[in-house]
C-alpha cells in the first residue's frame, strides 16, 4: 500500500457558478475527503483562490493536480509539500466562563496568544489563529474547561519568500491557458 501524506493544496480558478462543485468533484471522484476547504476572491475580483487540504497517497494526488490543471475554469494548481510555506487556520471557541473558570480561561487565552473577541455572562467567545497543532493544543485545553461549540475556517496558505501564488494581467492567463 502506498503512503500517504497530508497535501495543501490552493487552486487558482476563475471566480464563476459551479467551480468548487468541479473542484471537490475530482476528489471525491477519487475517493479522497477534503479535510478543510477555504474559498476566497484573490486581488483581482474575478479570480478566487480554493485552499485545501487532503491526505493521500503522493501519486494519487498528482493525478487529481494534472486534473485540475485541465479544468477550464483553473489558472493554476499548487501542492504546498513542494515548498516553504506559511499555512494558518482561524477558529471561533465559544467556551464556558465563570467566576471559578474566567481566570484559567484567560491565562490559557495569553499563553496562546489568541483574543478574547466576546465575553457573555457564562461563556467567552475566543478567537485564535495558528497552525492545526495550536489549535487542537487549546481546544484540549479548554476542554475540561468546558467547550459550548467551535468553528473553523479551515488552513489558507502562502509560499515563504518570493514564490508567488498569483494572477498576472489577463493577457497572461489566456496565454497559459492556450499554451
């Protein structure tokens, strides 16, 4: 059996109806989950850029990437095991707060270095951004505590250094497209 790895993957596309259904289509076509899924326009308004991350086998995931790379509506494909990179995850944790937990609750907030965003009579609401590590790191922390609900956006990414991930003029993208 072939090893598999965790692969992020952002996917430049052209920001029109029905492409993510395409995108996540080509995974789920084989059998592959997508763990997180970020979705967001780029600079420029009629690009959007799809960050995702997936576990698999490497050759497999090759195959999904020269997939992509022929979908019309796909600028540009990138697995992130091939580089430096900076990869970052938001989440919301609404955890329960009161006089006997708002202290611990606050040093585990300043240890991690996330923000109290909300504070209600019996919860807070936390906002902490890092790494899939950090946040499982807290959120067992503030388990015991009392957890009410978490959301997360999942990981978004970006190269370290001068590699860009990005859209030139249009010019240039009907250029590789037809090249």
């Amino acid at each position: 059996m072939a090893e598999t790895h965790r692969h992020t993957i952002s996917v430049l596309v052209q920001n029109e109806f029905g492409v993510l259904a395409r995108v996540s289509g080509l995974f789920s076509g084989r059998g592959f989950n997508i763990e997180s899924l970020s979705v967001a326009e780029t600079i420029d308004p009629t690009v959007s850029r799809i960050t995702l991350t997936t576990t698999g086998d490497d050759a497999v995931v090759e195959q999904i990437i020269k997939q992509l790379n022929k979908l019309v509506p796909v600028i540009e494909v990138v697995d992130f095991r091939k580089g430096d990179y900076v990869g970052r995850e938001l989440a919301l944790i609404k955890v329960a707060a009161d006089d006997a937990t708002r202290g611990e609750v606050m040093n585990i907030v300043e240890i991690f270095r996330a923000k109290i965003v909300d504070v209600g009579p019996t919860e807070y609401i936390i906002e902490m951004t890092g790494d899939d590590d950090k946040i499982r790191a807290i959120i067992d922390l503030l388990r015991p505590i009392g957890i009410k609900e978490i959301a997360r956006t999942g990981k978004t990414a970006l190269f370290r250094g001068a590699r860009l991930l990005t859209v030139g003029p249009p010019e240039a993208k009907k250029k590789k497209k037809a090249g």
